[in-house]
C-alpha cells in the first residue's frame, strides 16, 4: 500500500461543501486536542478558523517551542544543473524555453562549495532540473562526495529516483530528500504537465515513500500553493505527512508551503493564496503534526518571513540563489524569483533580534573508513 490508495479516498470528499459545514465549535474542539484527526485538520484549514487565527497561532507557538526549542536551522539550495526533459507549464526550466542549459562541472562545484560554506552555512540543497542523461543519480553523487568536504549534511531536490538509486546516494552521504509533489489533485497535475517522465503522477507521490524506505534520515514534501484550490491541497499535504510519519516513524517527516513565484513564462496560478492564507495553511500544518519540521523559503518577502518565524517555522534558507552556479558565478536563468534576498548574516541578525538562536549545523553524518 502507499499513499495513492488514501488518496484516491479523499478525493471523493465534497470539499466545496465540506468547507462550509464547520463551524467555530469544531475549531476550538481541535484546540484541545492533543492528536487531531482528520476532521480536525479539515477544521482548521476551513473558513470556521479564520476568525480563531491569534488563538491557533498561541497554540502553534507553544507547539513549536515545546518540540523545537527556540531555534532556528538555516541552509541554502546550490543548483547543480538546469538540464530538463519535462514541459511543465510554471517552471523557468520547462523544456520548451531556448536558454544555455548549464551543468556544473567539479571544479565548479567546488567553487560553489567554498563561497557557500565561506557564510557559515553547513546545511546545503543540492537541486537539479530533471533530466536523466545530463544529471543522472551518479553526477550527484560525485557532487556529493565534493561536498562532503565542506558540508555535514547535504540533502537533494532532484527527480524521482527508484529506492535503490536513493539507498546508493545515502550511502554516499546524503542524508535529506526533498520533493514536492507540485499539485495533488489529479485532473490539474496532468494539464499542468504536458510531456516527459513527470507527468506520471504516482511515480513522483510515491517517491518520498521511496526514500524513507531507502533510510534517509528526513523526507520533506509539500505542493507549490496555488496550482489548485489551497484549503484542499493543503489538507493533501498534510495526510500524506501524517502517512509518512507513522510508517515511518525513524524519519523526519516535514513540510514546505510554498507559494507560485514569477518565472520564465506567463503561466498564472489557479488560486489566490493570500498572506492570510499562507498563515492558517502553516499553522494548521503545526497543529495537525507537532513534531514535524517546517520550511520557508525566500519566495516570501522579508516583512512576511519575519513575521512567520514564531508561528511553526523550524528551519529557513538564505543568501538564496535559484541560478545554476550562482554563488560563486553571474549571468545564469533562475529558476524562479526569489522575494527575500537578504545575505546570511542579514537573516542571522534577524533572527537574533526575535529571541532565536540560529543553527548553522545540527547534524554530523559518521562515515566510517575501511
């Protein structure tokens, strides 16, 4: 069994019109529970909770605090290729845009490594567009084996690998899997991906799954908000982590809320996903799944970052560049625009100024010599 069983279930619930059922009774009954439940989570993304945000935010924070403490974990992504096979209609890599396609090489990467860990930073996400001839699994895992030089933990956002390809690349030191799963609802994932491998829906939502079984030590998973109706794809996400979570309870399981961010195309999202929005989204997530980590990155902007970090968020990246190469070198495609572009030290002192501590590093693979 797998997730897309509990999927094909909960797609076949009403939600335009289990939205307007809950009432703020339902919500305040979650409040008090110390494990929710399904409804519960329903309850909370719907528009009954809109008026009990400040309450679920006084929750959320004494959630977070309780499991997490007042820290912060800070990493950045170092895009590694930006080859891609997949015609996707709301990312800069789409095979159909005519730009100089770039592919680190391992001096490169090298010096990517050095200008990265030149800032402190000892969490890194390696990314790749999706292409198997020009970034398959072992042009990753030699990037790896470079950057083990210079980072303790190295986690990767590449395309859906089988479990034996993840098991090959945990044993060459990467610890964390990160993959979305861009939209779930079915009908929208395949309008939105018109040709190559991506478009096999249950090949990517059964990838996680993959690498908790392959043994990584965390799986993050999450939906770009704003390919289709934010209360439902939201409340996805957050089954499949709950899903994961409890087969897999030997890994941590997180989750990213990502917002639609302008890129190379004209592609406009299907749903307004407000800043109000993004607030119950995340706080729902932390109630729903106290123990579970929270990313946000620099699609948002700075004022609303600030203001996020004492609501469930556990971990941010910075001094972010969404260009292969781009930190040690000018003049390649982003893949997305980023809104906060503060250095690291900026969001160092940011963080400092709220009360929290900043984590650089938490985590030592042991890599045992023959």
């Amino acid at each position: 069994m797998s997730f897309y069983e509990s999927l094909a279930r909960l797609e076949q619930l009403p939600y335009e019109s289990l939205w307007q059922q809950f009432q703020v009774e339902d919500v305040k009954r979650a409040l008090c529970k110390d494990r929710l439940e399904e409804s519960d989570l329903l309850a909370l993304l719907s528009p009954a909770a809109e008026p009990c945000l400040e309450e679920i935010a006084r929750r959320a924070q004494r959630l977070t605090r309780t499991h997490f403490g007042h820290v912060m974990q800070l990493f950045t992504p170092m895009y590694l290729a930006d080859f891609c096979v997949n015609h996707c209609t709301y990312c800069s890599f789409s095979s159909i845009y005519d730009f100089p396609r770039k592919r680190l090489t391992p001096e490169e990467v090298r010096q990517e490594a050095v200008a990265i860990a030149s800032t402190g930073l000892r969490h890194l996400l390696v990314l790749t567009g999706e292409s198997r001839s020009e970034s398959p699994a072992s042009y990753v895992k030699e990037c790896v084996e470079i950057l083990h030089e210079y980072f303790p933990s190295v986690s990767i956002e590449v395309n859906p690998l089988s479990t034996a390809e993840y098991r090959e690349l945990r044993e060459a030191g990467v610890d964390g899997l990160t993959l979305y799963q861009e939209v779930y609802h079915q009908e929208t994932y395949r309008k939105l991906h018109v040709k190559g491998p991506k478009r096999v829906f249950r090949n990517r939502l059964d990838a996680p799954e993959r690498g908790c079984q392959a043994g990584f030590r965390s799986v993050n998973i999450g939906a770009l908000l704003g390919m289709y109706d934010w209360r439902q794809e939201a409340f996805m996400t957050a089954m499949h982590a709950r899903y994961l979570q409890d087969k897999y309870p030997e890994c941590e399981i997180g989750l990213s809320a990502p917002r639609f961010r302008p890129y190379l195309g004209e592609f406009n999202p299907n749903s307004d996903v407000t800043d109000r929005a993004l607030v119950q989204i995340i706080l729902a997530y932390r109630l729903f799944l106290p123990r579970s980590g929270i990313t946000l990155s620099t699609r948002e902007p700075a004022p609303l970052r600030n203001h996020l970090i004492h609501l469930g968020i556990t971990k941010m990246s910075a001094g972010v560049s969404t260009e292969v190469g781009g930190h040690s070198q000018d003049g390649g495609t982003p893949q997305f625009e980023i809104s906060d572009e503060r250095s690291v030290e900026e969001i160092t002192d940011m963080l400092k100024a709220n009360g929290l501590q900043p984590v650089f590093k938490d985590w030592d693979l042991l890599r045992l010599q023959a």
